[in-house]
C-alpha cells in the first residue's frame, strides 16, 4: 500500500519540492504550512509519516508534537532542523518523535529516514500479528497452552459449554479449574446468565446450607430477612463448586436431590423453588477413595461426573512453562507499571527445572513476586524465591551461551530436547521415537534435518 505523508513547513519552497520528490518515490503526499493547518489534517486523515519543521508560524514543531501526542494521532513524526537547532530536535525524539534531518538535506537523507521508519512499522505491525496468532492459537478464555493434553482439554470445553449436563473437573490445587469453569460457562449459550461460585471447604458447615439454599426470615436466630441461596442467584446459568470434595457428608443428600428435582427448598420454607443452574463442580481429591472411605455419596459422584475433565499439573506440560512466564509477565507488568519485562535466560533455565508443585498458580505468583522485586527491564535470578534458585538449572535445555529471550527459541530448545529424549529410551529407534513424541514419522525425519540432529 503507497504511505501517505504529510509535510509540514511555511517555506513554500521546501514544501514543493519535498512533494514532487516524494511523489515521485511512490509517496501519497500533502502540505501544511503551520502546525495548526497539520493538527487538523491529521485529525480527518490517517497519515503514515509526518516531516515536520521545528520554527513555524501559529504552531511551531514542538507544539504540534505535544497536541497530536495528546490527540492520540498515530502517525509517526520525523522533525527537520534548521542549523542550530539539533538540540530542539533531540527534544522532540524525548517528547516521541522518530528521528530528525537537518536543512539543508540531500534527498537521499530524507528517503533513507522515511525508509527505517517503514522498517519500523513494518516490525511493529508484524510483532502485533504474531502476538496476536499466539494468543489464538495457544490460548482458550484466559487458559494459556500449547501442549497437546490441554488442546484436549479445549476441545472437550468446546464440546459440553452448550449442554447443561453436570461436568466434574479434576485436578491438583493450582491447575486452573476455576478457569476451565469459567471457560465452559462463557463459551456456552448461558453466558449472558449469571456464573457464582462457592468454595466449599471455605464455608463452616452450619452457614454453607444456608449459603447454597437460602433462608426465610426466623429460620434460625440470625435469620433476620429472607435471602436467596446461591443456586437462586446463579438461576438461568452456572454454578461452580469449587473443592466439592470437602462438602459435609449431611449437605451432600440435599445436593443430590436438588440435581435430581431441579428444585431447591429454602431453610424453614413451605415449598421449594424451582431452578435452572447448570452446575460444574471441581475437587483436588479422589473421590473414588473418598467414596471407600464414606466421606463421599457414590451416587452423589455419579450424578456430578456426568463429565469430566482433567487437568494435566504443569510438571507435565514443561513445554507451557516459557508461554506462560511470557503470559503473566505481560499481565502483571502491565498492572505494576513494568510493561516489557523479560526473564534472562538464567532465569528460564530454573523455570524450566523447577517441579511447579502448586503449579500454574505458583508460576504465576513467583512471576508477580520477581516483577516487584526486579529493578530494570529483565527478571534475573536474583527475583526468584529461594526455593527456585536452589534448584539446578537443567544444562541440556539451554546451553550457557544462548542468551535469547525469544519464547519461539526456547520453545525450539525444548523440541530438540525432547526429541534426543525419545531417542535414547528408543535405542535410536526412530519409528518407535515418533510413536513416543507423538508425532508422524515424517514429522521426525524433518525435525531431525532441521534440527541437526544425528
């Protein structure tokens, strides 16, 4: 597409002959002669490039820079100088101008600015696209992965978010199954309705009947005025237990027929209530045990895991490990004022050597631990817990020379990583390899060519 610019200057002269010259390069060109005359311009027109002149008339250069930043006009501004003000010049590059020429300028000067700052954009424009791809192709209602059990995982959200049918999720504390939930109500056609969720270890026993089926007025010495119960308030959409295997047994038979009868029965009402509440329950704990151990109703699980869905902990899914430290040192680093943050290399290498016993939990708090402790634009080893830096570093992964941040060659690393893996517990059985990584043979012979890999 021709770029559009906008040159900016009172002599007359400058201006026509910057014109024909840019035309004549492929350039899509206006004129201003004062700041002012410009800041309207670009108000109505999107231009690409602005070449601005530092001394002018109504608005000076400087001006217009300040009142379009204030504007939100996008375009990117280069100042051309006079002799003898070079320093004003590099005050507008403080203040967010590109770069500067100086007058008298050769024409070759000006083409070569205009060109570095397409480069530019045209880097910036490509770094957003593949940012975004990223965040497309690994990510699912704030559940970020590449790994292919989570892909498993949003597909199976992706097919039980439209039915009401109960889905149980499984998995250790810090995995994210409040987000899978989440996930499953708002993909689904209950999404406008509301989603509540309840910790069911959270709540002593005595309150949390009340909490889940409300009350009416004088149902108990503190029952002051009638109140819904949160199966009320979550009617028309979702209802999330979370930690259901901590229920007390006593409230559990009140929850199965609830489930069976579509219908809830406030403490000391006359008759129940009808709801519609589509319920996804979570639990840390196994159940079938808990179950043998009569902590849990056998029928009670059957009727919750009519679905189910379990998280693999992060332990399992290493390869998520430098996607998620990109993820939520965006997230946090924008929420503490640190946008821009990178892990060293050092301190990927512990991340990808650490157990992540609470898992995607952890990682992320050890994250928002190392950006507040951080002093620059990298989290080094020196933000980490102790715990982590105590952990050897696995050398394999990295080498100690490759001092990259890019998530794309970390993620490379780990491949060949895990390939020379399958290769050795196969004995160099390259067909049985490929079984192991899951993959196609093919697939391996390529990675093998392209990785070097004999």
């Amino acid at each position: 597409m021709t770029s559009r610019v906008l040159v900016v200057d009172d002599e007359e002269n400058l201006r026509h002959m910057l014109r024909v010259m840019l035309r004549r390069n492929g350039y899509d060109v206006d004129e201003a002669a004062d700041g002012e005359t410009a800041l309207s311009m670009a108000e109505r027109i999107p231009y690409d490039f602005i070449l601005c002149d530092i001394r002018m008339p109504v608005l000076d250069g400087p001006g217009f820079l300040r009142s379009a930043r204030e504007r939100g006009l996008a375009g990117t501004v280069i100042m051309m100088s006079a002799y003898g003000t070079v320093d004003t010049a590099i005050h507008c590059m403080k203040e967010g101008a590109y770069d500067y020429v100086s007058k008298p300028f050769k024409t070759d000067e000006v083409l070569l600015v205009l060109k570095k700052a397409e480069e530019r954009e045209r880097l910036k424009n490509e770094n957003r696209r593949l940012r975004e791809e990223v965040a497309r192709e690994y990510s699912f209602s704030n559940i970020v992965s590449r790994s292919a059990r989570m892909r498993e995982v949003f597909q199976l959200i992706g097919k039980v978010s439209d039915v009401k049918s109960s889905v149980l999720i499984l998995g250790e504390s810090g995995t994210g199954k409040e987000l899978v939930a989440r996930a499953i109500h708002y993909n689904g056609a209950r999404r406008a309705a509301p989603f509540v969720a309840v910790n069911c270890g959270a709540i002593p026993e005595n309150l949390l009947e009340s909490e889940l089926f409300g009350h009416v007025r004088g149902a108990f010495t503190d029952a002051a005025a009638d109140r819904r119960g949160l199966f009320e308030e979550a009617h028309g959409g979702t209802l999330f237990l979370d930690e259901i295997g901590e229920m007390p047994v006593s409230l559990q038979v009140k929850l199965l027929r609830v489930l069976q009868e579509g219908e809830v029965r406030r403490l000391g009402a006359a008759k129940p209530t009808r709801v519609d509440v589509r319920v996804v329950s979570a639990t840390a704990k196994e159940l079938p045990a808990e179950i043998a151990a009569g902590r849990f109703r056998e029928d009670l699980y059957f009727r919750l895991n009519v679905l189910s869905i379990t998280l693999p902990p992060l332990r399992e899914r290493i390869e998520d490990v430098p996607l998620l430290v990109d993820h939520f040192l965006d997230k946090h680093g924008k929420e503490l004022g640190k946008p821009g943050v990178k892990a060293t290399p050092e301190a990927l290498k512990l991340f990808m050597g650490y157990g992540w016993p609470g898992n995607v939990r952890e990682l992320e708090n050890c994250i928002e631990r190392g950006l507040i402790l951080c002093g620059g634009a990298t989290l080094d080893v020196a933000s980490l817990p102790p715990v982590i830096r105590s952990q050897p570093a696995p050398a394999s992964v990295f080498s100690s020379s490759d001092d990259s941040l890019s998530i794309k060659r970390a993620e490379e690393l780990l491949e060949q990583e895990y390939i020379r893996r399958a290769l050795e517990r196969t004995g160099g059985n390259r067909t049985h390899a490929a079984r192991l990584l899951e993959i196609s043979h093919r697939a391996l012979l390529y990675k093998l060519k392209e990785f070097g890999i004999e």
